[in-house]
C-alpha cells in the first residue's frame, strides 16, 4: 500500500478520479458517459502530442514547434481539399503525415546532424512555420465551407459507438507503447536522456535516434493537423496558439522529467488527462474558463516540486536488493 | 622549455587579425550594416530620423528585458515568464490606477510586484533545485492566469496621463529619442560594465562556465542566479511601466508572446544557451538589426507573421553557420 501511494501514477490517477467525481457531485450531468467520451474525445490531440514531446524530452530535447506545425500541416491539407475535393480521404490523412513528419525532420536534421541546441531551433522553426502558414494562404481564413464533406466528417464519425478520434488516438498510444516498452530504439531513448557518454558506448546512434524521433513527433503533429482542422472546421494562422505549451505541461504533470531519460507512457497519458479534464469540468461547474490558466500553472509547479523529490535518489538505485537497502538504513 | 625561460602566461591573447573579424560581434557588425543597406535601398523612408526613433518604440522594452535575461541564459538559467510578468505588473498598476493612486505610486508597484515575481522564480528555482525552463512555464501560466481572472474580457484603460506621457514621450522636446530607448541605452551601459569589468560580472560567466568549479572557487552560485530573476523581474516590471504607459491600457494578453521574442533577441546576441559566453555589445547589436528588420520591412507593408519567417531563419542560420564552421575547420 506504502508502494502504491509512493508510486506517481496511480497517485495522478487517484488526483485525476477525485476531480471527475467532485465536479460529478456539483454537477451529475459530468458524470453521464457521452459526457465523458466528450472529455476524452477533446483531450485525443493532447494524448498523442503529449507521447510525442515525451519521445523528444527523454533525449533531453525539446520541441516548440509542434503546435506551429499541426497548425501549418492542417492549413495545408484544408487547401488541397478546397483545390481538389475529390481526394481520397486516406491520401489527405497519408499527405498530413508525411507534411508533419518532413517538418519535423528539419529539426531533427538540425539537432541532430548540425549540433544546434533544440530549444533554438524549435523556436526558430516555430516562428518559420507559422509565418508559411500565412504565406501558403495568403493570410485568409479556410471555414468548414472550404473543405469537403468527407474531410469534415471523419472525426466525427462512430466506429462500434466510439468516436473515430479516440480509435486513432488509441492506435497512437499503443503504437508508443510499443515504442518505448518493447523496441530497443525506445528504450535506446532512455539511455540517451540518462546518460548519453554512455548510451554511446553501448553503441546507440545518438544523432540517428534523435533525427528520428524529431521525425516522428512532427508526423504525429502531421495527424493532429488534419485532425484538428476537419474537428473544429477551420484552418488559419493562429490555429493551437500557445498550445506547444500545453503539451509541455502535460509531459511535466505525467513525471517526464525535463533533464531527460525519466518518463512512462501511463504518466503522460494521466498528464494529459489531468489538463483535459480541468477545462472540460470549469464550465460544468460555472466557473470562468478563464480561471484554467491560472490552475493550470499550479499544478505545473506542484507537479514539479513532486517530481523533483521523486526523482533523486532511485536514478542511481537499479537494484531492487540496493533500494531496500536504502530503505533500511 | 629551457632553464632560463621562466614559466609565463600572457595577460591577454595576443593580437590576431582573423580572430578578429570572425567574432560573433564583427559578423554582426556586418549583418547590421547589410541590414541598413537593403532597408535603405527598398525605401525611402527608412534613413528618416523621426522615423526611427518612433521605431525603437517596438523593441525598447523588450530589449530591456532581454538585458537582464541575457546574464540568467549566461548562468545557464532561462526565464519565460516574463511576458506573462508584465501582464500582472501592469494588472497591478492597472488597478491601483482606478483606486485613483499617482504615477510615483505606480511605478513603484509596477516595479515591485515584477520583481516579487521574480524573487518567486528564483525561489523556485535555487531553493528547490528545480528546472527553470519548467518553474517558469507554470509561472508564466499562473501569472497570466491571475491577470485573466481579475480581468476576465475587460480592459483598464484609465491611467494618469503623467504615466501615459513618459511611456511615450522623449526626453527632451524637439530631441527624437523616446524615453524607453533612453533607459534601454543607459541600462545597455550599466549591464555592459557590470557584465565585462566588474567581479559580479566575472562571476556570473564562471557560473555559466562551470557551476561546480565556481561554487568551489567560493562563488554563491545559488545565491547570484536567485538575484538575477529578481533582476529579470524588475526588468519586467519597468518594461510593464513604459508598455502600459505607452498603450495606455491592460488587456490580459497584454506582451503575448514576447518570451520568444527576448530569447531570440539574446540567443541571435551570441550568447549561448549552453550558457558562459556572450557579450553586452552582442545583445545591443542584435536588438538593432531585429528591430530595423522588422521596421524596415514593415515600412515596404510586408506583414509581421511573414517577417517572422525571416527572423526564423536568421536565428538558425546564424547559429548554424559558426557551428558548421568550427566542424569543418576541425576535421581538415
């Protein structure tokens, strides 16, 4: 029991269940499932951009640009379809995942093979790729009119009673999973971010890895972009403003930790909950949405005062026998 | 070495040429005449004094900040909250304003409640041992979530007009040299003799340089990096005072997005994010070739989201270039 609470995730979980039955109380109608699926179906995008940056931090990288590329990808599969309405549906989908990732592999290009620091050169490419957003549309506003019926309609579509939103967020999750638990080049990842002199000796690429996870992350950004754009019915230059830091502060909240090599699947998922969740709930109870700003700073801070005290000693314990050692003394 | 010789080390390196010329400075020495150049052939308004001075307007307050966060990015800190500081300082200021207080009073609670901000960070930062990237995201978050909630979709517009004519007035009538750029300009002087000539200033690159090595050679390392958020702080908090001024207004999305804005003011000054080196005299040079980047091409009605490509890409070029530089020199 002792283990269970010192363990991040299922005390997030619990925060994140007290939360839902609290505003469930205040307002029953939160409770019902539509108006559940609804809260998970909005928090899709956080879902699988938060796995994305994950990948990126764990090397102990970081990337701005991935909401400027979503809303750059997304600008630009709206315009194909005003152009050409007859496109398939599973070509836009494949076009605004080769966009994303050809974006995200100019970073990855940059960090990786020209040795700039990430922070600078996702903000440089943050800056690019909202700028190309005005310029490829030439500064106008793309509406749901601008864009076919079958573009429109596919997230909103139902598979089985689910939305099809949640399918794919749900084969993204479980395609990192794989990623991170299963693959040599996911846990690869860890070793980078946790001691890359190291990871290097054990033979890693350590440029080819990070070259490809930048990849990944704006291939994700990619899908997000279509996604974003047919949900909400428009495509313009300040699309997912600000929302590069959302993800961030979700991967923050989940435990990934920012010096790099520490993070789980399961803890960014429940980060990423966690600020799905808050703005979902306001409304619920009447509070002013403008007050999630403000909560949500909180809980990055706490998050990282948490995350901080966790994170010293077990690094360098690897044993099992060696912590209950610790314990004991 | 023979016995006669004795064991010397120079007091500085010795003079060389194409050292010279290929420091940060001199490159941007170059790009800020090309800069003044090309503006000055696409138009003829740009080499206009009275244009000018209105357009150091658009950076003055920035530049400030930038000041102050360039020795926290040195000691390998960063701060990116500031932005979302001003919206509270001027919140502050805001509503004191409506309560019917002076200017003296304002300034001052503009100035203090930035610097508490920053205190706030610096705590977070040197006391819990945490990652500043990380403390000053959620600080920017919750600061500019206070200013939203206070604030909500209103504005407060009613400012004393001593306050709303010093943030844009001039020093001087008849003289073209607004009072921000004035303060920025003595600031740039005070920082760069702090920063170049002073023991703080030693410090605070041997900080950056390595943080262990100078908390052994008797350095307060924590102790510095706190002061110098306070310091971001009050920067903020003075940006806040001139911008509010200025506008005559706060909004809750007052300097939005400005954080990237100063970051990439500092990183294009040459100083390193890997933190240690860096220049004063860098910073001031690129503070002028963004803002007449920016001035100029807007004079040509190109739009601001499209400059941004360009200061996209100047900002990685001009890393990528002396990097790509040294690894070519290193392998032939």
């Amino acid at each position: 029991m002792k283990a269970l609470a010192k363990n991040r995730e299922v005390l997030l979980g619990f925060i994140v269940a007290a939360i839902v039955l609290a505003v469930g109380i205040r307002a029953p109608v939160f409770l019902t499932g539509e108006s559940l699926v609804n809260v998970i179906t909005d928090t899709c995008f956080l879902f699988m951009l938060t796995l994305a940056q994950m990948a990126i931090i764990l090397t102990r990288g970081i990337d701005l640009s991935l909401a400027a590329n979503l809303a750059l990808t997304g600008m630009a599969v709206a315009l194909v379809s005003r152009a050409m309405p007859e496109v398939p549906l599973g070509l836009i989908i494949l076009l605004a995942i080769v966009i994303g990732a050809a974006l995200g592999s100019i970073n990855g290009a940059l960090v990786a093979y020209v040795g700039i620091p990430p922070i600078v050169v996702t903000l440089g490419t943050l800056a690019i790729f909202r700028g190309l957003i005005f310029l490829l549309a030439g500064g106008q506003w793309l509406t749901s009119k601008d864009m076919s019926e079958a573009f429109l309609s596919f997230p909103h579509a139902n598979l089985l009673g689910v939305p099809s939103l949640i399918w794919i967020a749900g084969l993204v999750i479980a395609a990192f999973w794989i990623l991170y638990r299963q693959t040599q080049f996911g846990r690869g990842l860890y070793a980078i971010g946790g001691n890359p002199v190291a990871a290097r000796y054990c033979g890693i690429n350590i440029p080819r890895q990070q070259f490809i996870v930048y990849t990944i992350a704006g291939a994700v950004s990619g899908l997000c972009g279509y996604l974003w754009v047919a949900r909400y019915g428009i495509a313009f230059v300040d699309n997912a403003q600000g929302y590069e830091l959302t993800i961030i502060a979700a991967c923050v909240i989940g435990g990934v930790s920012i010096a790099g090599g520490i993070g789980t699947v399961s803890g960014a998922l429940l980060g990423a909950l966690f600020l799905g969740v808050i703005v979902n709930a306001l409304p619920v109870i009447n509070v002013s949405p403008f007050w999630q700003m403000l909560i949500s700073g909180f809980v990055i801070l706490a998050a990282v005062i948490v995350n901080a005290r966790s994170e010293r000693p077990i690094g360098k314990l690897i044993l099992a026998s060696a912590r209950k050692l610790e314990r004991k003394a | 070495m023979s016995d006669t010789q004795r064991y010397h080390v120079l007091d500085r390196a010795p003079f060389n040429l194409a050292s010279y010329l290929l420091r940060w400075e001199s490159i941007l020495v170059m790009l800020l005449v090309a800069v003044i150049i090309i503006n000055t052939a696409i138009s003829p308004y740009f080499l206009d004094i009275y244009n000018l001075s209105d357009a150091t307007f658009n950076f003055s307050e920035k530049a400030i900040i930038a000041l102050a966060m360039a020795l926290l990015i040195i000691t390998r800190e960063i701060d990116l909250s500031v932005a979302a500081n001003i919206a509270v300082c001027s919140l502050v200021m805001g509503l004191l304003s409506q309560m019917g207080y002076g200017t003296p009073i304002l300034v001052m609670a503009g100035l203090a409640v930035g610097a508490t901000a920053g205190a706030a960070n610096g705590a977070l930062v040197t006391k819990f041992r945490l990652p500043s990237i990380v403390v000053t995201i959620g600080t920017m978050s919750l600061f500019r979530g206070i200013a939203q909630v206070v604030l909500g979709d209103q504005a407060l517009t009613k400012y004393p007009s001593a306050l709303t004519s010093f943030g844009q007035g001039y020093i001087w009538p008849g003289v073209p040299i607004p009072n921000s750029f004035a303060l920025f300009l003595i600031l740039a002087c005070m920082f760069g003799f702090v920063l170049h000539r002073t023991v703080i200033g030693r410090q605070i690159f041997a900080i950056g340089h390595n943080p262990t090595a100078a908390r052994f050679s008797g350095i307060k390392v924590e102790k510095t990096r706190f002061w110098l958020f306070v310091l971001t702080g009050l920067m903020a908090g003075l940006a806040a005072v001139l911008l509010t001024g200025r506008i005559g207004s706060t909004r809750p999305n007052i300097a939005l997005g400005w954080e990237l804005e100063i970051v990439t003011m500092v990183i294009l000054g040459g100083i390193s994010i890997a933190g240690g080196t860096g220049t004063i005299l860098g910073l001031v040079l690129s503070v002028f070739i963004l803002g007449l980047t920016i001035f100029g091409l807007s004079l040509v009605n190109i739009p601001g989201i499209e400059i941004a490509i360009l200061i996209g890409l100047l900002l990685i070029i001009s890393i990528a270039i002396p990097i790509m530089t040294a690894k070519w020199r290193g392998r032939t």
